[in-house]
C-alpha cells in the first residue's frame, strides 16, 4: 500500500478508501490509485482484512450433483448473488451421501466462511447447531433440514405432483404409475403424496404395483417402468418423480408399441423437442437459489429472524405426452376418442385366421 500510495502521490488512507470502495475519494484521485494498483499488481491481504472484520465475504453451497442439470440454474443464482454482495461462492457436491454432505459442510464452516447453504443429503443436521451458534448464518434449499430449526426455501413438490397426476386423470388415465426417488428423500415423498392425494380425490384405488421408489439409477428405473407397463392391466400413464427418471422413461416408452402418456416431475434439456414433446411439473432452480442466498445475507446482515419455511410454486408445462388419451384397455373398451377401435379387432382377427389385415 506504501508503493501504491507513493505512486499515485497520496496518502494511505486513500489508498485503503480506494481499495475497500469506500467514499471520499475525487473520481481523478481514484483513476491514479487505480493505474498505481494495477501497474504494481498489488492485490489485498484478505487475511488481514478477515482479521479485522471478522468476515471472510466468502459463502459455501453443498449440493448434489453438479453434473445435475437441476443445480446448473441453481449455482448460478447462488453465485450471482453473493457477488452482488461482494463475496465468492465455494460449493461442492455431496453425491447424496450424508456423511460426505457433513464432511464437505464442516470443512467449508472450518475454513470460515460467513453462510452456507445446504441442499441436505442426510436427515440429522444437529451437527451444524455449533457453527451456526458461532454465527455461520445457514439457509437449506430443496429440502428441510432434520432435527434443527433453521430457514428452508422448498418448491411446492406435494401440489406440483398432485395437479400433475390430475392432469392425467382429467384425461381419461385410471391406472398411473409413480416412479420416483429414494422414499428417505423429502421431496420424493412430497411428489408421492400429491400423487396419491389426486389419485385419491379421483376416487381411484393405487395398486401397489404401481408405484416404485428407489434409485435413480436406469436400469433400476426401467425395470420398474417394464413392470407396471405389463400385464394384463398395465397403466396407460406414468407420472415420473424427477428429471432423471423421466429422461429413462422416455427412453423405454419410446420401445413401446403402443402410446403412454408421462408427466415428469422437474423440466429438462430438450423436453420440448422429443415427439411428442414432455410435459412436466417445472420448478424454478434460478428462484430457489436466488430466495435462498437472499435470505442468508439478511441473516449476514444482522436482521434477526426467526427460523423461517418459504415455499415457491410449481407449473404445469403442457407439450403433448401428458395429453395423450389412455391406449386400448383390454378388459373394457377403447376410450372414446382412440381412432378405429372397431377396425383394430376386426385386424387382429383377420391376423389370427391368417388373413390380411390390410
């Protein structure tokens, strides 16, 4: 600072003014700091600073996945907001393990970051109560944190999934299926409870063998999806409990012979372009991150708070698979508005006493 200050001809404390964007200092004196900081390339001591104020200006944000395209907007967010702020983000990815969610957060709380934000892996967050105690302000997104009293900032997963289910029932669907997360997920039983409260308000009973909960993984995915689409009531609808899922979906649908409908719980990349397009409950990832890291430099801010739960809305993105009307049912009749259902057995028969069907 004694180099840049003898450089530009001022004192110290301009230069300090300068750096830390304080006021008091003509735009023409500030132009010469300026052109002495970045001839010398000094750069500010953070640690002297940490040291003085107490805060780093740095903030931590534990996810999932990265890889996820759901945390893509979401990171996003996070960072545009603390840089408005003046500080840097530093997240990392938990894999949905708890044990490494609780080892990432303790070493972004050991390295003095003045907030995290936690999209929680794990169902016991007592571990954090020290370090928030100790003024790490903490916000947690997507899901609620387990067996403390903080701020949440959630989608509306139990009324997304609910109109999306009747959504398929207002189209004529009385089997729909459910496949969806690992059930110690808060949102996966969120998305199933709205898919059985709208199951339910439609007076349709949920065979067990409907629903699936599990991994995301894909072959464990498609085999759950194989499975309800089989037999001799398979259902004519599925309702998918997240990106992923839907993504594997699509694919073994696409293998069908015959037109299933699917309503997925989470937009993705090229939904609207596959044909028939994907219709989807969508969430708003760039809102919960932005509510969020807002929330946290109101706590960062010294407002005092109680420990708060903020819910954002879901939307219904009509595209066309959640649209298509239910396919032949075999034991019953073909829907009113299936094409040709008459002339569809008259061809079966024909194919089974050997005649052309054409």
């Amino acid at each position: 600072m004694k180099d840049v200050a003898a450089r530009a001809g001022v004192g110290l404390k301009t230069v300090s003014r300068v750096v830390n964007g304080e006021p008091g200092v003509t735009p023409e004196t500030e132009k010469r700091v300026q052109e002495a900081i970045e001839a010398l390339g000094f750069r500010r001591n953070d640690s002297a600073r940490v040291l003085r104020k107490g805060r780093t200006a740095t903030v931590g944000l534990v996810l999932e996945d990265l890889a996820d395209p759901f945390y893509g907007p979401l990171n996003r967010a996070v960072e545009e907001v603390a840089r408005a702020h003046g500080a840097l983000l530093i997240n990392g990815s938990s894999a949905e393990d708890p044990d490494r969610e609780r080892e990432l957060a303790l070493a972004l709380c050991a390295r003095r970051v003045d907030g995290l934000i936690v999209i929680p892996a794990g169902n016991d967050h007592r571990y954090l109560e020290p370090e928030m105690r100790a003024g790490v302000a903490t916000v947690f997104v997507d899901r609620p944190a387990g067996g403390i009293d903080a701020d949440v900032v959630l989608s509306d997963n139990y009324g997304g999934a609910r109109g999306g289910v009747a959504h398929l029932v207002a189209g004529g669907h009385r089997r729909v299926g459910f496949i969806g997360d690992h059930p110690r997920i808060h949102t996966a039983t969120e998305r199933l409870r709205g898919y059985r409260a709208a199951m339910a308000e439609a007076g349709l009973a949920v065979a067990e063998s409907w629903v699936s909960l599990g991994s995301t993984e894909p072959g464990r995915v498609a085999a759950a999806a194989r499975s309800m689409l089989a037999g001799r009531e398979p259902v004519t609808a599925v309702f998918a409990g997240n990106n992923r899922v839907t993504v594997t979906v699509v694919r073994v649908l696409a293998s069908l012979q015959r037109p299933v409908a699917l309503v997925g719980f989470d937009d993705f990349e090229l939904a609207d372009l596959l044909r028939p397009g994907v219709t989807v409950v969508a969430q708003d990832p760039a809102a919960l991150g932005r509510v969020a890291t807002d929330r946290l430099f109101q706590r960062l801010s010294g407002t005092n708070l109680p420990p708060t739960r903020i819910e954002l809305p879901t939307r219904l993105v009509p595209r066309g698979s959640g649209e298509l009307p239910p396919a032949y049912d075999r034991v019953r009749r073909w829907p009113s508005g299936w094409p040709n259902g008459a002339g569809w057995r008259r061809r079966r028969a024909r194919r089974g006493s050997g005649r052309s069907g054409r």
